[in-house]
C-alpha cells in the first residue's frame, strides 16, 4: 500500500492509503478527490485524470507509453512533468508520492 497525497490547484491536499496495484486515478475518483475526473474510466482515452509528478519519483514509476504520450499532447494544461494517474500504478515504491493537479482537465 502507498500513501499518495493528492495537491489541488489550490493547494489544498487529498492524502489517500492506496493498495498496490490499483491506478493512482482509480483511487482518487473512489475518494471523489476534487480535480481527477477519469472520463475514459482509465482506458487511457482521455487526459482527465492528468498530475503533475516531481521529478524526483520519475524513476520509480513506469516511463510513459505512446498513447499516454499522445493524449499528454492534447492536454490543454500539459507540462513536462505531466503524467496521466490512470497509467500510474500504486506500489511499495512511491510510498509517500505527492502529486499536483492543474487548475482543470479537459
């Protein structure tokens, strides 16, 4: 299980205790954490569950495939350190993980 907190636009902080092997986003929408909406329910279709990861969690998470790299591309409010919390799969690893999301999804 990770304990992941989730960062508002607004700062104001979500903080979840997710069992391996469960998506960031699904964990997030079970929570109705404000901001990660998962229209595609995580079939990686949409970029509404997109977070922005810190830099220093980039090696302890699955680098991004083509269709996750795709749909960041049309992201409206996409960075370099955005990832898509559907393609984020909780692990011992990012225990302590703190992710922020953009002030919309679309």
């Amino acid at each position: 299980m990770a304990k992941i907190t989730y960062i508002e636009h607004d700062g104001k902080e979500h903080t979840l205790d997710v069992a391996d092997g469960m998506t960031l986003m699904e964990a997030a929408v079970k929570a109705s954490v404000p901001g990660i909406d998962g229209d595609c329910g995580g079939a990686c279709a949409c970029a509404t569950c997109m977070v922005f990861v810190p830099e220093e969690w980039w090696d302890k998470i699955p680098a991004k495939e083509d269709m996750e790299e795709t749909m960041l591309e049309f992201a409206e409010n996409a960075e370099a350190n955005s990832r898509l919390s559907c393609q984020i799969k909780a692990a011992p690893a990012i225990d302590g993980m703190r992710v922020s999301m953009p002030k919309s999804q679309h």
